[in-house]
C-alpha cells in the first residue's frame, strides 16, 4: 500500500501548475489577512526554486525575503512585484 500524501505535499504537487498557482494566490488575495496571501506566495516560491534562488533571480536579500514571507511580511510592493514576476505571474487590478 502506498503511503498517503501529505495536505502540504499535495499543495505544492498542484502549485506546480501556473493555473492552479494564479487561482490559489487570487483567492488568497480575497482573505482579510494580508498574511494569507504572502505565505501562499512562500508556497509558489517553493516550487519555482526556493527562497534561496528566487533571491539571486530577483537581487533581493534571502534573509529578506523570508521575512517579506512570514504571516507578519510587510513587503515594499517593489519587493513584491519583482517577487511575483520572477514567478512567473505579474500583478493586474480589475474593476470588482
């Protein structure tokens, strides 16, 4: 019998798919905890490298960019935006 796979494990399987990973940050972006947001951001980091590489891609600190990732983050939106783009994804606004 084959063990069975983690909650975790299997996010990040799935996160590997862009599609999947821009609709799990959107709703994510609904949450009225901004902290929300930025540690599923750590989870799609996670699968496009890591913090450790993202940082080399993005020249941002790593020690920063964990902290930028934490439930507390308070990340610059430079910060985020060149996060989010080395990603993969760009940040758009639409009309609600």
């Amino acid at each position: 019998m084959k063990p069975a796979i983690g909650y975790h494990d299997d996010l990040l399987k799935r996160l590997k798919d862009p599609d999947y990973a821009a609709a799990y940050l959107n709703g994510c972006l609904e949450d009225d905890d901004p902290g929300v947001f930025l540690l599923a951001l750590r989870d799609v980091a996670q699968v496009h490298g890591g913090v450790r590489q993202l940082a080399k891609k993005t020249d941002l600190n790593r020690e920063h960019l964990f902290r930028m990732l934490s439930k507390s983050g308070n990340p610059q939106f430079d910060s985020l935006r060149r996060l989010v783009n080395a990603i993969g994804f760009k940040l758009v606004l639409k009309s609600a």
